[in-house]
C-alpha cells in the first residue's frame, strides 16, 4: 500500500475544498459543426465538429469524493479519543 494522508471527510466551502476544485474538472464532449453539417469550414477550423469543455458541478465532486472516502477512509482517533465514527479509539 502506498503512503497515507489525512483528509477532511467532506468538502465543503468552509475547509476551502469549493475554491480549491471548482473550475479543475472538466467533461469533454465533441459535436458535430451545425454551419456545415461536418464537412468543415471556416467555423470550425475545417474539422467538422467542435469540442465542448463542460466543467464538473460541484454536486459531482463532492458525490466522486464521498465515495471515495466511504472506500477507502479509515476513521482515525480525534484529540479526544473518539474515533470519526463516534467509537473510543484504542
């Protein structure tokens, strides 16, 4: 197994994880030019289609990073004594 860090078992605005990841995630999507039906032109560059960058909604990223840590987080003892998941830590 490689190395372990601890991270916050949510993003939220208030840890600074929104600031952090909106804008960072992108979907692709490749539509055929409406101007020429593909056959290419001026509009698109002579490629017949164009590339849509579409960027990841927030509600995405948090539900990707929730599940996530729901596989592979381990709840860890807190200052005092009590584990993420409410149990006594040993």
């Amino acid at each position: 197994m490689g190395s372990m860090i601890l991270m916050p078992e949510e993003l939220t605005a208030e840890n600074g994880a929104k600031s952090l990841l909106i804008g960072e995630f992108f979907e692709t999507r490749h539509h055929e030019c409406r101007d020429c039906e593909g056959d290419g032109c001026f509009n698109c560059d002579y490629k017949g289609e164009f590339i849509e960058k579409i960027p990841v909604s927030w509600t995405t990223i948090k539900a990707i990073y929730r599940m996530a840590v729901k596989k592979y987080g381990k709840p860890v003892p807190n200052h005092g004594g009590v584990v993420s998941d409410g149990t006594m830590g040993t």
